[in-house]
C-alpha cells in the first residue's frame, strides 16, 4: 500500500526540503509550522526546488505552479494531521519544543501511526517516551538537499518495532532512498562525528589558520570530500549546529563537544549560513 | 543590453566570487569537473533569473543551458534577445 498524505511538522530549512521530496514523488502532505513567514518561505522555496529539480536530476517531473501547491496543505494548526497515515516532524533542534508537539501528535494521529523524528542529534528513545507508543517513533535523519541525497540515516529508538521500520522502509521506498539503519545515543553516527569537525574547522577558522575558503578546499581538494566542513555547516545552518553541539554536550557530558565561542557568536549576530545569506560564505 | 560579452563578465564573476577558483575557462564543464555542486547549479540558475531578468520555462530546464560561462551566457542571450535589458 502507498502512502497518500504525509504529515510535515515545522517546514524550516529541512522540512522544506522534505516537502519538496515528497511533492515529486507524488505524495500529498500537510505542512504545519507556528510561523507564519516559515510557511510563506517554505512555500516560495518548495516551488523554486520542484520546478528546478529537471535540471538535476533526469527522473524529476516537471509540475506546474499548481500542481505543486494543489499536493500541499500549509497550515498553523497541528490538528489537521489528523487524517495523515505517517509524520515527520522537523521542529527546531530544542528538546522544550519538540517535547509538547509530541505529547500533541500522540493524541491527535490515530493510533496506528508512526512518527518519524527528523533530529539532529537528540535521542530517539528520549522522543519516544513522550508519547505512548515508542514503538512507532523511529528516527530519520534526511540529509540536506533533502531531494538530491539518495540515503538517509535512520535510527532505531530502545522500542521501535519492526513494523515500524518496515513503514518507514516503504516510505523511503517511495521517495527512491536508501536507509542505513543504526542504533540509538545522541548524534547517532553522522552528527556524532560531523559535529566534532565542523566545531573543529570553526575554530581553526576562529584561531586564524586558513580563511574559510582555505579550510574548506582542504576537504575538497585533499580529501576528496563533496563539501567542505564551514560549507556544511553553513548548508545545516549555525543555529541548528550550535543547538545539536549543546544537545552532544549535555548528553555525553563530554568537553570535546563545547561548541566554538566564534559560532555562537555568529548566531547571535544573525549570521547562520545559507539560509540567512551568510554564514562561513556569502550567498 | 544583455550582449554576450557583458553577460559572460557577470555570470563568470558571480561563479568565481561564489566557488573561489584562480582561473575559471569560459568553456569549463562545471559538473564534469565537479566545481561546482547542485546547491550551487541552483544558485546560480536563480541568479541568473534575478540578474537578467529571463525566466527559466520548462522547455529550459537543461543543465546544459548552464554548463558553463559560455553556455549559461548563451542561454540568456538567447532568452532576452529582442528585449532591451
Ligand atoms: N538543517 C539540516 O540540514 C537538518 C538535517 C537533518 C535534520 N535536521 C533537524 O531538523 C529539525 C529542524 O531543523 P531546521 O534546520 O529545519 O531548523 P529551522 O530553524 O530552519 O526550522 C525549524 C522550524 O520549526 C518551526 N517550529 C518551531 N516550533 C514549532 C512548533 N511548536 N510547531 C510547529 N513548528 C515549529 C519553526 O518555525 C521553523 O520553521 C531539527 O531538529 C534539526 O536538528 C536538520
């Protein structure tokens, strides 16, 4: 059976791009977020996606302006998910956010669904058990461009069942992705050890080794990597790597984890990457 | 006007501001070489639209209409001519 209408909860950055995959693989979705300017830009930034996605990839189906809009429901009230067969949520990377919107769904979807918790870093297990059924919480990690990426992470909670996995499987069967499947403590593998090198080149950056453009080249052009680490980080966005850096540090109590000073601060001072046209790099 | 030498300037400065390499050939393959990603293949169709004011339709969406300086210039002459920039 294929999935018809998926849930997006919180379409920032990552939930945008979650729903653009969904969109050209023809899945319907409902697309909540408290912020009124989050669902205009997803909106602007979805079409701009879906209707550049021919030029990057073969397969992608050129839609209409309508056609894409006509597959999504924004809206600001969580309770129309209700009629949604699974949910991803994408809220932002703050366990005091995400806490309440789980207690939410787990009385507003029907008892039969799955929650996939779209987290950086916060522990699959600890979402579970703010619902009552931690047996249909399971982790997916989308990587960003959400549509481009063909493989995702995804993270078995201390109860997620095997049903629950197999849901998912066919979930990401219908968006053409692969799954890694690992087990569960904060950070999973990706961000455990992506989080150490981008806190790391922010700080060579901070101590004035290398430019960021320097920093970067080294990964591309010595290691062969597609991006660079300040590239990255600026593509996740600073705000959500200094989140999950404080969620690594609290959780494993480990001081290779404290996050750069010169990060936070360029937070603070609204520079956070791509998304706010600057970061690391100008956009 | 959007001619080509002038657009060529500032498709070729736009990519060599953004991606940061020392000489850039106007007919450079820019995915074959993989200078560039597909983040920035949007980025640049994007500003390509911004900039000159043409639009990319479905018969457009090629990535060979933006391959290179050359092409991506080509492209927008192709797209703005008859119309004063
Ligand atoms: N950015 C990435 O590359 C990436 C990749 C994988 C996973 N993630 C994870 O996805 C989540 C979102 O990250 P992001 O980078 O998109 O952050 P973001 O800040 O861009 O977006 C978060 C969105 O959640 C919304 N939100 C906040 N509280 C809400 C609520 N109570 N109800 C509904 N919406 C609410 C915000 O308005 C915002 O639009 C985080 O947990 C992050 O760790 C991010």
């Amino acid at each position: 059976m294929n999935f018809k209408t998926v849930g997006v909860v919180g379409v920032g950055n990552i939930g945008s791009g979650v729903l653009a995959s969904l969109v050209l693989h023809g899945i319907r979705a409902v697309a909540v977020d408290v912020s009124e300017k989050s669902l205009e830009t997803a909106r602007a930034g979805i079409l701009q996606t879906v209707r550049l996605a021919p030029v990057l990839r073969k397969d992608a189906p050129k839609l209409t302006r309508n056609e894409v809009l006509e597959r999504i429901a924004f809206t600001t009230r969580l309770e129309e998910v209700s009629t949604c067969e699974f949910i991803i949520e994408n809220v932002t990377e703050d366990w005091a956010v995400k806490k309440p919107i789980y207690e939410r769904l787990d009385r507003i979807a029907s008892a039969g669904v799955c929650f996939g918790a779209n987290t950086s870093c916060i522990s699959i297990t600890r979402i579970g058990s703010a619902t009552s059924r931690p047996d249909k919480v399971i982790g997916i990690h989308f990587m960003n461009p959400v549509h481009m990426m063909p493989t995702v992470e995804v993270i078995r909670g201390q109860h997620t069942s095997a049903e629950t996995l197999a849901t998912l499987n066919r979930l990401l069967a219908q968006l053409k992705k692969e799954a890694i499947v690992v087990n569960d403590l904060p950070g999973f593998v990706s961000n455990r050890i992506s989080h150490l090198f981008m806190n790391e080149a922010a700080f060579v950056f901070q101590d004035g080794l290398a430019t960021a453009a320097q920093i970067d080249a080294i990964f591309k052009k010595c290691f062969g990597h597609k991006m660079g680490p300040l590239e990255t980080a600026d593509l996740i966005g600073l705000d959500t790597v200094v989140s999950s850096l404080d969620v690594l540090y609290d959780s494993f109590k480990d001081s290779k984890f404290r996050c750069c000073p010169l990060l936070r601060k360029m937070v603070e001072a609204g520079h956070c990457g791509r998304k706010s046209g600057r970061g690391f790099h100008v956009y | 006007m959007n001619d080509s030498k002038n657009v060529k300037d500032i498709v070729r400065n736009f990519i060599n501001n953004s991606i940061n390499i020392d000489a850039l050939g106007d007919d450079e393959d820019l995915f074959e070489t993989g200078l560039i990603n597909s983040l920035f293949a949007v980025q640049l169709m994007t500003f390509v639209e911004r900039k000159f004011g043409v639009e990319i339709g479905g018969d457009d969406l090629h990535i060979d209409n933006f391959k290179s300086v050359s092409a991506t210039a080509a492209f927008v002459v192709r797209k703005s001519s008859g119309q004063v920039a």
